[in-house]
C-alpha cells in the first residue's frame, strides 16, 4: 500500500477520505484536520490557554499532543475517581499521563485532582450511597467531572475545556438522541458549547477525527495509553450504537461523517430545528459559587450533603 502524496509506504488507510498516509504524511494531514476544525468552530486562537481533559486513554493523550505540537498553550487535567475494580484503572491511568508528560512532552503541565484526597470520597463509593447500590456510576461520575473541570477553568483562567470526543463518539450519541428523538440533547450537540455566567466554554476538536485515526496517531506517534477502557464504560448503549455504525461505515465508508457534519450544518442553517434551544437560566450556588439551575445549592454540593 502507497502513500498517496509521497509513494512511500502507506501505514493507514482511510477510505471515507480517500487516503492512504505514510507516517510523516498522516501525522501532518491529522494535525492539519485538527487545526482546521479549531479555526471552522471558533474553538480558540493561538493566544489562549486551553485546559484538555486527559483520561489516559488514546484520545485524549493524541489531543493533547497534537495541540502541543501545533503551538498552543495547552494544560492537561486529570479527576482521580478512585475507579479500581480489580484492575486498578483509575491508578493506571493516571500513571499513563505522567508517563505520556515524562516521555514526549517533559515541562507540561498536568493538574491532578484525586476526588478521595480533595473531598473524602471516591465514584465508586459516592454511587453506591446515592443509587443505593443500583446502576451504573456515570452520572454521578459525569456530574463531578463537569464540576471540577469548571472549578479548575475558571480558576486557572482557561478560555476553554477541550476534550478528546472523537467523530465516532459524537456520531453514536447522535444515533442515540436521533432515535429518541431527544430534541433537548439534540439542540446542544454542538462541537462547541459557549462560555456564559460562569460556565468555562467547552469544546471537542476530534469531531471530524475518526475513532481509528486517533488510535493511528497515538501509535505512529509512540503514544503509551491505557487500552482498557473504563469498567462501567462495558456493555453501555454507546458501545452498541459505535458497533452498528461501525458496519454501516464498512458498507459505506464515510456515512459516519456525513450523518454528523450534515446534521450540524441543517441545525446551523435553521432547516431543522428542536424545543430547548434557549438557555435556562442559571445562578451561583451558595455553597460553592459554581453555575446551576437547581435552585440555592448545585448538584455537586447536594451530593456531599446526602
Ligand atoms: S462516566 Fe462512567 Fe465514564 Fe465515569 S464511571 Fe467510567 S464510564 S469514567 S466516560
Ligand atoms: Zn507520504
Ligand atoms: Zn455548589
């Protein structure tokens, strides 16, 4: 297999672009992607300091290298959840960010936030309380998640959040929403959300990046990450829609893309449109000043009072 550019010998293959890269030509064309979906988005500019949310697995370790080569000031951010079971997660990946600072990027900057050391208690314990032992962590987890990573923006002052949601992930919670017709999640799908009282400003520049390409990147590049994703991830609803999608893609390669670019630019252009699209009004909680629209205190204070 050819590169398409040089002739040399080709390392990936992307149908749905047409495309067959040698490692110099991929990593080029794939920082070019990125920096073109940052500048069609408004993502950020040069200027600003941009705070990534790394998890140690591929994605978010590729975007925070591809940003760090291309010039921008970016800081990484790291939750410790105190996930272990039985496989140590949370301990390892956070032990492959440092590892990822250590080897490409030595001077980088990774803040660390360990939820049992800052506030006495970890997901796996905080879910157990809360649901009384039912269900899955993840929207206690996501809950904490958005609050810190606010709490550490705003008072680093980062202009925005980055994260390492690739295309195939935006793609399947489109499905998901599509398919629910969900119109309140499907008015704020959005590569970027804006900043507004308080809120830190959050955006995803792999929305054009296919899940492959981003696993490509961080092995042509020599990026160690954590393979194993996390426990409560298996067997979730996103995984079952990534795997439909996966083999309409085969059938018909770039059909991923398209159901999500052509969906923004009909949002974009008001030819569809859903309920929701206005903002709800938010305000400080007493507690913690953080942004909400639950009333006197936000959802993360109320979770340490229950
Ligand atoms: S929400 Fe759920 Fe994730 Fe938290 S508990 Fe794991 S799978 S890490 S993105
Ligand atoms: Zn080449
Ligand atoms: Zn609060």
């Amino acid at each position: 297999m050819k590169c398409s550019k040089c002739g040399g010998l080709a390392v990936i293959n992307m149908r749905q672009h047409r495309l067959r890269l040698c490692t110099s030509h991929f990593t080029e064309w794939f920082a070019t992607m990125v920096q073109r979906t940052i500048e069609k988005y408004e993502m950020f500019s040069p200027a600003d300091k941009v705070l990534v949310a790394v998890s140690g697995g591929k994605d978010s370790l590729a975007l925070w290298d591809v940003l760090l080569r291309t010039g921008y000031e970016a800081e990484g951010m790291y939750i410790g959840l105190g996930i272990d079971e039985g496989i140590g997660y949370s301990d390892k990946s956070l032990a492959m960010c440092r590892q990822f600072v250590t080897e490409h990027h030595p001077g980088a900057v990774l803040h660390v936030v360990d939820l049992g050391e800052e506030y006495g208690q970890d997901i796996p314990y905080l879910a157990h309380t809360r649901q009384r032992g039912r269900g899955k962590p993840c929207s206690v987890c996501g809950l904490v998640k958005r609050h810190i990573m606010n709490r550490v923006a705003r008072d680093g002052g980062f202009a925005a959040i980055a994260t390492g949601h690739n295309l195939d992930d935006e793609v399947a919670v489109l499905m998901q929403n599509t398919l629910h017709w969900q119109a309140g999640y499907l008015a704020r799908q959005a590569p970027v959300l804006l900043e507004r009282d308080g809120l830190a400003r959050k955006v995803k520049p792999f929305v054009r990046i296919y899940e492959r390409e981003a696993a490509a990147y961080a092995l042509v590049r020599g990026i160690d990450y954590i393979y194993d994703e996390c426990p409560f991830a298996r067997g979730s609803t996103t995984n079952f829609y990534k795997e439909l999608l996966n083999q309409l893609e085969l059938q018909s390669p770039g059909a991923k893309q398209q159901f999500y670019l052509q969906f923004l630019q009909a949002r974009d252009k008001g030819e569809i449109r859903f309920a929701g699209e206005g903002a709800v009004e938010l305000r400080p909680c007493r507690r913690c000043s953080q942004p909400t629209t639950a009333g006197d205190l936000c959802a993360f204070c109320r979770l340490w009072e229950s």
